[in-house]
C-alpha cells in the first residue's frame, strides 16, 4: 500500500512541472458587454470564440454574469473569430454589415483583458398585407432584401423573411442598420393554378385555346410598386420599428409565350420559372405537342427559365434569363441540350513535404461567367450540384452541365494549408484559368493544379495619426480584368492591434484597401472603388509581402 502511494506521488510530482507548462503555453480573455447607447452591462449573452483553424486550436464559450462581464481561460495560441449572441441585440460589427466578428490573435500565455463589446438593439421590419378592399392577406411572403454587388452585377439577397399571419401581419426581427428593400409576394391563386392545370392536361390532347386575360395580384416592393426598378430603399439605424404596409390591387396577368425546339421523338418537355427575386420555382405550364408553352399569372420581376426534357435517355436541359415588366413576354425559344460531364484530377504542387487534402474539407465549386447568369438557375439540373467532391486520389466530376461558360473555385476549409490556392485550369491542353471552361455537351477533362505557396499579404491597418485599427475590414482586389471573379478578392479583418494577414493569393496584381466601415461587399462594385485609394502591388507565388494600409474612415 505503502509502494502503490509511493508510486503515485512520485508520478503526480513528475507530471505537475509539464501540466504547468501546458496551463502557462494557454491564453485567458476577459472583458465586459454592454448596451449602446447608455452603456448599461448586459447579461446571459453567448460569447463564442471560434478558431480559424480547426485542426490546431479550438472553439470556446462563455455566458455574461449580472455584471456583463465574461472571461474564458485556457485558450490555445491562435487567430479567433469573437462572437456576441443574445435575441434581440446585435453586435456593433454585424450592424455594419459584417457577419464574421472580432479577429483576435491571442500568443502563448496572453492575457487580452478588457475586451468591450458594444451592443446595440436590432432593427424591425413589422406591417400588414392586405387586399383591394382591405382584407387581410394570409400566407403572403414578405422578404427584407439588401443589395449587393458580385459577378459583376446587382443582385438583391434575403436579409429576412415572414410569412403573413391571419390578420395579414407579419414582423421581421434581427435585423441590422442600413439599406433594405421591402417586398411582398402575393399567396398562390389556387383558382389560377386549377384552371392551368386543367388546360395543361388539356394541351396533351391538343391545341389549347386563349383564355381571356385574367386579374391576379403580383409581387410589390415598397413603397407601393409592381416595378422592381421603381423600388425604394428604407434606413433602418438600430432599434429602429420600421412599419411598412401593402395594399395589393389585382392587375393583368402577365405570360410568358415560347416554344421547345428539337425535342427528341416520343418525349415531352417540363418548365420551370425561377424567380430570382424570392425563393419561388412556378410550374404548371401549359405545353402544346408542337412544344408550344404559355406561362400565366407572371409578376414582374427577373427569373430564369429552365425547359428539361422527359423520357430521354439522356438528361436534357436548357435555360434563360428573362426580365418580366409591364407587358407579356413573346417567342422564347429553348433549345434543350444534353448535358455535359466535367471530369478531372487535382494535383498539388508544393515545395516542401506533400500536401494531404482532406476531403471532407477541400472542395471544388463550379460557377456560371455567363452574363445575367446566377448560381441557383445553374443548379437546377435534376442531376447538377455545383460543389464537387474530391475523391483520395484526387478526381472529382460534376454531371449535367449545361452549356456555357464556368470557372473552378477551390473552397472549404483549407486548416494547415491556408496559402492554398488555384494556380491553373488545363481545358484540353489549354489554360481556362482566367477565360473560363468551356461547355457544350459531351464530356469535358480538366487538369486542375492548386499550390500550396500561395501568396501572402499582412501588416497593419492604421487611420491617419498612425494608430492600429481593429476590425477594420481588409480585402485584397484583383486587377480590373478580374474583378468579376468573386474568387479572386481576399477579405479579412484586423485585429485587436490592427494586424491582418490574407493568405492563398494567386499570383497578380493587386490594390489593398482597408475601411473601418463598408456596407456589405460594396467593394465588389467597381463603381465603389472609384472614390477610394488603395495599395498596389505585384505579388508573385509563394512571395510574402508586408504592407501597412490607411484605414478609411466615414469622414473620407
């Protein structure tokens, strides 16, 4: 008994002197939240620190006492995103658009204290929906949208959503300051779609007569409009209770009229209309035996439309972007193709040991360069996603592409390869990097090559007197040729002492900008870099530069 004690003493002496050194090696962050504007303390707020490297450092959490304060110990060395959650209040970054929180950076031992979160009370979005003689409007779809600028052109995406209750109320909540757009889209016209339905069914035994032109509600945006381009924003500021009522009077139904062509014999075609304003796919077209179709009861607005082939062998598609104004659309005309498969490897090049990719965080994603194209209409193949997953070996293949043009995205979650980054696309031989791949049916092989020497661009954000900037945001934008190419920018933000690193560049040239406060991903707009300056540099592979950027401030 006396031998066993011994035994474990004599281990517990031997372990305590590295178990100290461990603790020593952890970090410790305390700090306090409180409420603008009066600055009183908030408690039971979730604080989560996520690392941005997943396989070397971990995720943490704390709540907030009586007192708004937190602290969390024993946090391993590394780059961590600071969030602040509690309903109704939203962190003072999110309020300026950004959904990634505080960088922090925190060394062995560090103890960062007196971290101040400021929260401030979100904004409502809250009204009623009713019809022309002032019922209310149950199950209408009311979205707050917010404009962005990627792919080279605007798009509008959902900041939140509700459906109308039985009153026709709905209310939007959590929503941070800025600009919004308000739009309402109308509950399906059961009436509508049974008569639809009938004449489709009608239409498989032949010709289907015109029907007179029908009345129905269609989508409207504040403050009071059938025209998306006639919509106007809202300013919302935090706490705000923003009130925003519709009155939807019917107006002529709008169609779409068009033809299927070079359907294969014994086979029918299916359309689908997507808006790319809401989360809506319509069907119930009507379709002819020649492959005459007529869409009814169409809003204005902006959709693709997407004809698939049934009964063939081999899955046929065909797409369009379509604008709907004030008047019906006439002679359409889609042309089903058979869709391509893109086959090929991805290889790594690296200078030092080998790089092992996991594939269960390294992805390959194929997106549409076509103009007035968008993600969502290329996906809607039965067969097509754009993420690709890479087998052990390297390979990956997408199925049912449609033709057009795409470019290849390295994502996911590159862990200890972070200067990871595409360097070429082979397309038969030839560099599709920059120009695209090429698609039209047929089976497609591309060479992919990634390094993992991927540039390097840190330093400091500072304002004009010199001093560190923390949270500003960082981004790296691509020479003008490819500013279309929302893969080729890099966007950070600095850190509690104004540093910042953006890793995996390709090679090029670059401007550097740092703001204390941008709206969203404005700086994908090049129309919005116009009134800026930048930093500009060349930046060859695997090279590390070090700069320190000027923080632009509301005032300039």
């Amino acid at each position: 008994m006396r031998l066993a004690s011994a035994l474990l003493l004599s281990l517990w002496l031997s372990i305590t002197p590295f178990a100290q050194e461990a603790a020593k090696s952890r970090a410790t962050i305390e700090g306090f939240v409180t409420k603008d504007p009066d600055s009183q303390p908030v408690k039971k707020v979730l604080i989560e620190l996520i690392a941005e490297n997943q396989s070397e450092a971990g995720n943490y959490t704390a709540i907030t006492g009586p007192n708004g304060a937190f602290r969390i110990e024993n946090v391993l060395p590394g780059r961590y995103h600071l969030f602040a959650e509690r309903p109704g209040l939203l962190d003072g970054e999110r309020q300026r658009g950004r959904s990634d929180g505080r960088l922090l950076t925190l060394a062995p031992g560090q103890e960062l204290n007196d971290v101040h979160i400021r929260l401030q009370a979100a904004a409502v979005v809250r009204g009623r929906v009713t019809d022309e003689d002032g019922e209310p409007m149950p199950d209408a779809e009311v979205t707050v949208l917010r404009s962005t600028f990627a792919g080279g052109h605007n798009r509008w995406e959902p900041a939140g959503a509700d459906n109308t209750n039985d009153l026709g109320e709905y209310r939007i909540a959590n929503l941070p300051a800025g600009n919004f757009y308000v739009a309402v889209n109308p509950p399906p016209n059961f009436k509508s779609l049974i008569e639809n339905a009938g004449l489709a069914a009608e239409a498989h035994n032949g010709s289907v007569p015109d029907k007179p032109a029908l009345t129905t509600y269609q989508s409207n945006y504040y403050p009071g409009t059938t025209d998306r381009s006639q919509a106007a924003p809202i300013q919302l500021r935090a706490g705000d209770d923003f009130p925003v009522n519709f009155s939807l009077t019917p107006s002529p139904s709008l169609s779409i009229r068009g033809t299927v062509v070079n359907l294969p014999p014994r086979t029918s075609a299916t359309i689908m209309l997507q808006s790319r304003d809401f989360n809506l796919i319509m069907n119930g077209a009507e379709i002819h035996k020649d492959g005459a179709f007529i869409i009814r009861d169409v809003s204005p607005g902006s959709y693709t439309i997407v004809a698939s082939v049934d009964g063939s062998t081999t899955p046929m598609t065909a797409r369009q972007a379509i604008q709907v104004g004030s008047t019906n659309i006439d002679g359409v005309r889609l042309a089903p193709q058979p869709g391509a498969s893109i086959r090929g490897h991805l290889r790594v090049e690296s200078k030092g040991s080998a790089v092992r990719l996991d594939p269960e965080q390294i992805f390959l994603s194929l997106h549409s360069m076509d103009a007035g194209d968008d993600d969502h209409a290329f996906s809607m193949g039965e067969n097509l996603m754009n993420v690709a997953r890479l087998a052990r070996d390297g390979s990956f293949e997408w199925s049912d592409v449609p033709a057009g043009t795409y470019y290849v995205q390295l994502t996911g979650n590159r862990g200890p390869n972070e200067d990871l980054c595409l360097k070429s696309v082979l397309q038969s031989g030839r560099e599709a990097n920059d120009a695209g791949v090429s698609v039209n049916g047929g089976t497609v092989t591309l060479d992919v090559v990634a390094s993992a020497s991927g540039g390097v661009i840190e330093g400091v954000a500072a304002n004009r007197k010199g001093e560190a900037v923390a949270n500003a945001v960082i981004v790296a934008v691509p020479e003008a040729r490819l500013r279309a190419r929302v893969d080729r920018y890099r966007q950070t933000v600095s850190d509690q002492g104004g540093r910042f690193a953006l890793h995996g560049l390709p090679a090029g040239e670059y401007t550097v900008y740092a703001w204390e406060n941008v709206e969203g991903d404005e700086y994908y707009n090049p129309g919005f870099l116009k009134g800026f300056e930048g930093q500009g540099l060349h930046l060859s592979e695997g090279e590390r530069k070090t700069v320190q950027v000027s923080a632009i401030s509301d005032e300039q």
